[in-house]
C-alpha cells in the first residue's frame, strides 16, 4: 500500500477510491491560499452520490487515497472469495480491530476480507447491528469498487461476488464454533486458541453456572455439618450475602411502613397526639430520600 | 409509490393480493398500472437486462418505482464469475424493475414466490444489497432455500428500506 501511495500521481479525470468513501473522481487540481499559506488541494466527485471531496496534495498518502484496483486485482480477490477459508475471528473486539484496518488501509482485498469473514461468521450466528452495517458498507465499497473496476453495472458485479459467496445449488452451511476453533488452532497457533478458549468459556458458561447453583440448592437442603469442610469458601462468600439479602428484607419494611403510616395516620388522625407523630416520621423518611 | 405493469394476462385476483404483500413489505401505496405489450424483436427467453431498456414507463412521478410482470421466461445472466439464474432485475438505486413469474404454474397459488422476487428486485432499487439472513427476501435468489421462504425483509433490510422511500425527494 505505501509503495502505491507513495507512487500516486493525481491528473484531472483520475478514478480514486477514497477509503471508507467509495469511488471518486478527480475534478480539479489546484493551489489555494489558507491562512497565508499556499496549499496545492486536489478536488474529487464522489460517484455515487456527487459529493465534493478536497484534500490538500500532501495528506493524499496518509489518507490512503489509491487508484481504482486494476484487473489483476478483481483476481485475486475472486481466487480469495473462491477459496474455502472458513477463519473468522470469535473474539469481537479483535475481529472490530481487524475489520476497522482492512476498511481504511486493506484496499479491495481487504473489503473482501471483510466481506468473506462475516459472512462465515453469519452462518454460525446472526451478525449484531453494527457488524450487520460494517458487512454492509464493506459489500457497498466492495460492489461499487468491482463495478469500477470492470466497467459494468453495480448489479453484476454484486451477482458476480455473490454468486461465489452463496453458489446456486448449494445448502448454506450451518456451523459450530469447534469448526472455528479447531481452523484457527491449525493455523494460528496458541494466539486465537487462547482467544477462542475464552469464548467458548463464555459460551459454556451457561453450562457450567447450572450445576453450580444445582450444588447451592442441594447445600442449603442438605443439613450444615456435611456441607461445611466442603464449601466453607462458599459459605463465606454467602455470609456476606445472606447479610446484605436480610438488610434488604429489613430495609424495605422499615422503609415500607413509615411510608404507608404517615398518609394513613395524616389521613386519619391529624389531630390526634401531633408531638410524636413527626419523630416517628423523620427517621425513616430520610433513607428513603436518599435512595 | 410503486406502480405495477403487466406484460401478459393475469388474474386480478392475483394482482391485488401482490398489491397488498408490496404496500405491507415496503409500506408504500402500489397499485396496478396497466397492461403493456412485450416489445418486438426480442424472443423468450428474453434478455432481462435488454427488455428492461427496450419497455416503455407509463406515467408516474420522480421517486415511484415501477415493477413489470412477466410470465415468460429470462435468460440466465452471464457475469465474470458465472452464470446467474435469472427470475427478475433491477439496476441498484434504479426506477425500474422486472420480475417474471416463468418458474410459477399457478400464480395465485405461487403468489408468495412471485411476490418475494417481487420485493428483492424492488429493494434494489432502494439501494438494498444481498441480505445474509437466509429468511429475507434480499438473500440471493438463485439459492436453494429461497423460493420456499416467506414474504419478510429482516430488521436491517426492512429499516434501510424505510430510511430511502423517507429520504425520497417526493
């Protein structure tokens, strides 16, 4: 990319992708005054949509701004899209990272990337929004990019892209996270293997929590010497626990009560022994404030 | 608004219920257009792209999107990966589009298939892209599970969809 960036001369007419953006053309190249400054700004048309984009000539290669990939390009992404690499990142926070750099610096194979990753990741569960809108965009940038490229309609170069991702005839794939686990163990090492190990913790976390709280019940039913050696770290986490549980109990009936007693005592009796019935209603309505 | 054009006979009955799926799918007023005949020179199967251009529009205004139907059958596309199966097109962003009801005998019992092409051609041209929800209408058509789903445009289809025909000019 920084060869290419570096190597990048921009002529009136030009076709750029600007990164995130989408195909652009340029309309003029021209120098302009700023701030006492003499500043060379290249004038791009989005498109799409006619946008008018001005960047100064010198921030063109640290904006990755690149010329419309080229025939041996659209290649090798098909060869890529073609390929059965079936990896996609579990971990989310890694995968946002991953996907976040191959938008703005990973060219037409890395919106490829993208695209491919989740929509491996979309046949083992559904894409949460803001991964459903990135796989949107990237297939926008990705179809538009195509189309450029190719010379032909946005519609077939999407058809063309999906006709390798979802092949006619074909069933759509369900799939486990063993799959993922055991294709990123293959290739990547103990890194991802961690990483998925932690998912799957997540994932059997369910699991697990059941037999424990099975464990809890079955303690409380059974009498207190047997469970004692066993789970005195448990009865210790309890203590504290049952505390806060009974401070909880008490504290809504002391809140409760006061609460309810003075508009039925006002209602009532209004009259009736006016000395200590504010004593009795200032203690416990403070609290209640409070909260 | 969506404007329906026929381009072989069908039953009314027919029209209106499809009528009704688009108005509920996409929650723009649809209504049937007319009749038109196919244009001459051109021979089933036809060339879907090129009887796109060749039809004329009736009369509508800026923003509707008019939909032709066909029960004649259209020639698989040729792109640089392949061959699609061709059952409709529709240039994206575009105001025209066209569907044919070929692989269906019985359109009124067939309704729910033709209906669900219907709605894919027809969110194309609102911008919508292939969907991976394998329940939506905008998942590609040419697949296997596809002609069996149901008239439904998932969450993210269905909100982009409504944010384009808000964002229309008229």
């Amino acid at each position: 990319m920084a060869e290419t960036a570096q190597a990048l001369t921009l002529a009136v007419g030009d076709r750029v992708v600007y990164p995130n953006q989408g195909v652009c053309r340029v309309t003029s190249v021209e120098s302009k005054e700023v701030a006492g400054q003499t500043l060379t700004f290249v004038t791009m048309k989005r498109e799409e949509d006619g946008a008018v984009v001005m960047v100064p000539e010198a921030k063109v290669r640290s904006i990755g701004l690149r010329k419309v990939a080229g025939r041996a390009d659209v290649e090798r992404v098909f060869s890529f899209l073609r390929s059965d690499s079936d990896k996609a990142n579990l971990d989310w926070k890694q995968r946002a990272r991953t996907n976040v750099e191959r938008m703005s610096q990973g060219g037409l194979m890395g919106l490829a990337e993208v695209v491919k990753g989740l929509q491996v990741l979309s046949e083992l569960r559904p894409l949460p929004t803001k991964e459903r809108e990135l796989y949107d965009n990237a297939r926008h940038l990705l179809v538009a990019e195509l189309a450029a490229s190719l010379h032909v309609a946005e519609v077939d170069a999407e058809d063309s892209v999906d006709l390798v991702l979802f092949p006619p005839g074909r069933e759509r794939p369900k799939r486990t996270a063993e799959e993922f686990r055991s294709a990123a163990g293959d290739e990547d090492g103990m890194e991802l293997g961690e990483d998925l190990l932690e998912l799957g913790g997540e994932m059997d976390l369910a699991p697990e929590a059941e037999p424990e709280e099975a464990q809890a019940e079955a303690e409380e039913a059974v009498p207190a010497p047997k469970a004692k050696g066993a789970a005195k770290g448990k009865a210790e986490k309890k203590a504290p626990a049952e505390k806060k549980a009974a401070a909880k109990k008490a504290a809504p009936r002391g809140e409760k009560k006061p609460a309810a007693k003075p508009e039925k005592k006002a209602a009532a009796k209004p009259a009736k022994k006016p000395a200590a019935k504010p004593a009795a209603k200032k203690v416990p309505a403070k609290p209640a404030k409070r909260k | 608004m969506i404007r329906l054009v026929t381009l072989d006979a069908y039953d009314p009955k027919v029209i209106d219920r499809l009528c009704k799926v688009l108005y509920t799918a996409f929650g723009v007023g649809c209504e049937h257009a007319g009749d038109m005949s196919l244009p001459a020179g051109q021979h089933e199967p036809f060339d879907a792209q090129e009887l796109l251009k060749a039809l004329p529009s009736p009369r509508a205004y800026a923003d509707d999107k008019i939909l032709y139907l066909t029960s004649r059958k259209l020639k698989p596309r040729s792109v640089i990966s392949g061959e699609v199966p061709c059952s409709g097109f529709a240039n994206q962003n575009g105001p025209r589009a066209l569907v044919s009801s070929a692989g269906v005998k019985d359109p009124e019992a067939g309704l729910k298939q033709i209906a669900r092409h219907a709605m894919h051609q027809l969110g194309h041209t609102w911008e919508l892209h292939h969907c991976l929800d394998p329940r939506c209408a905008m998942y590609p058509p040419w697949t296997l599970p596809y002609d069996g789903g149901d008239t439904f445009f998932d969450t993210f289809c269905r909100d982009k969809s409504e944010q384009r025909i808000r964002l229309a000019k008229s």
